[in-house]
C-alpha cells in the first residue's frame, strides 16, 4: 500500500514540472524590429514545416524567442508580418534613405539564438540594435526584388562587390498583418498550410493568436530546453 501512495505523490508533484515552460518574448501587433537575410533555397522545408510551395513567396525566420520554440515548429509559424526597412546603423554614416522598402512576409521558419547574435534577444535582453525581434529574410529570393535594400553608392560606395550592398542588418518597422488578405501567397492554397504530418510540423494558413489557430511549442511540449 505504501508503494501506490508514493507513486501517486509522484505524478502529482511531476505536473506542474512537465507544464512549466519557457519564457518566451511577447510582442505588441506593431513594433520595431531588426531585418537581417539568410540564404532559403526556394522549395526547402524549413521548420515550421510550411509547404514547398511557401517559398515562392516572401518568407522570413524569426528570432528564437519571439518565434517560441527551440526546433521545430512554435507560436510564431505561418505569422504575418509588414516589414518596412528604416534605417542602417553598422554603416558610417548611418543611412535614412529616401525611399519607403517595404515587404509582408510569412514566418516559414527558426532563427537560432547564439552568442550575441541578431537573432539571440531573449525576454530580458535585447538583440545589439536594442531590438527584442529580428526577421532573417530569405533573400536573394525570387519573390523579393534584388533591389529591394536600398543603397547610395555615392555615400558607401559604388565597385562591383558592394554595388548592391544591402548593409547586412537593418533597423525596421513590423505591422502584424492577414496572411490570406496581405500575404503574396494568401490566395494560393499550394502555398498555405503544412506540409503532410510526417511528425513536427505545423503552419497554419491564417494564425491570429488564438490556441485554436495558432501553434504551441514544440519545445515546451517536448520539455527541450
Ligand atoms: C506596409 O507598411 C508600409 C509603410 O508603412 C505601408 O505603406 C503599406 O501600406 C503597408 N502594407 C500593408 C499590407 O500593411
Ligand atoms: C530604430 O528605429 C527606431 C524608430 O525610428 C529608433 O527609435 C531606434 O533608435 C532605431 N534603432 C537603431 C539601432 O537605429
Ligand atoms: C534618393 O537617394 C538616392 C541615393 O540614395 C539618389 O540617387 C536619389 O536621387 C534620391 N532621390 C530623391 C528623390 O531625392
Ligand atoms: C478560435 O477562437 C476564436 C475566439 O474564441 C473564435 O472567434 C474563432 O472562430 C475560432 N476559430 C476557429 C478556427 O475555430
């Protein structure tokens, strides 16, 4: 008898371990971000496990703890974003240009924190521009132009390498936006979704943040730290 009680106790106090969960960044709908690109080959599976088809569209990877997940999919999947590029500040001078750039994306996949990184803000410290999200766009793509960054070569230079600089790391604005009514690939049901459950996967076509659209973390669930 004394053996079943323990167990019992066991699992009891075991709950609230299994449930605790990381902290993760809660973001306002609109705000201020940092943009950096990496590079997405178009048809690869990132890990929302979004479809092939996402790719053909404006996509972007979110910082890890904004994003909510260590691997795999987590809250910030299939999210939608307007991102519009304010100014440069690594550049000497800074540059304001003089033009409005702006793209809406979809978060197709995880931006790793690491060391002190564009990607690595956490709840209670900022990323280096003082930002707590960064988007990692897939660019070069072919849905965002080449020229999308913009650039003044009379200020930071105009030779054949650096010609279509993009500066690297941009200060930006988001606005949280309808992937189905702002996002390029919204009336593209091949574009929507996930891909066929082969396990870790979740991209919802529409998510606002509600837990009946929106993913949940797969690390949390997983209790990977
Ligand atoms: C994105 O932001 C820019 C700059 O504020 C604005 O002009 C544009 O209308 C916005 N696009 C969407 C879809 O919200
Ligand atoms: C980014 O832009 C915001 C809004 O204009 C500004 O307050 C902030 O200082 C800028 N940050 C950097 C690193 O340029
Ligand atoms: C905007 O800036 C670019 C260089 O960055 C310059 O070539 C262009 O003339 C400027 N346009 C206006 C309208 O000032
Ligand atoms: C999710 O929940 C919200 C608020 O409770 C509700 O308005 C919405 O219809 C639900 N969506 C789905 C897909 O069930």
């Amino acid at each position: 008898m004394s053996v079943v009680i323990c167990c019992i106790l066991v699992l009891y106090f075991q709950i609230p371990t299994v449930s605790g969960s990381t902290e993760w960044i809660e973001y306002p709908p609109d705000g201020t971000a940092t943009i950096t690109h990496y590079t997405l080959p178009q048809g690869f599976i990132a890990a929302c496990g979004c479809t092939a088809d996402s790719t053909n569209y404006p996509t972007a990877a979110m910082s890890q703890y904004a994003y909510g997940s260590s691997r795999a999919y987590g809250p910030g999947c299939g999210r939608c974003f307007n991102l519009t590029l304010l100014n440069t500040f690594t550049s000497d001078p800074p540059f304001f240009p003089n033009v409005t750039k702006s793209v809406v994306i979809k978060v197709t996949d995880l931006c790793p924190t690491g060391g002190n990184g564009w990607c690595s803000a956490t709840p209670g410290h900022p990323n280096p521009a003082g930002q707590f999200i960064n988007f990692d766009l897939a660019w070069p793509s072919s849905s965002i132009p080449s020229d999308f960054f913009p650039s003044d070569p009379a200020v930071y230079g105009a030779t054949a390498a650096n010609v279509k600089q993009d500066f690297g790391v941009w200060n930006a604005s988001y606005q949280t936006v309808d992937c189905i009514q702002e996002w390029a690939g919204g009336k593209t049901p091949a574009a929507l979704g996930s891909v066929v459950d082969a396990g870790g996967v979740c991209c919802p076509a529409n998510p606002t943040g509600n837990a009946n659209d929106t993913c949940p973390s797969y690390s949390d669930q997983n209790g990977i730290p």
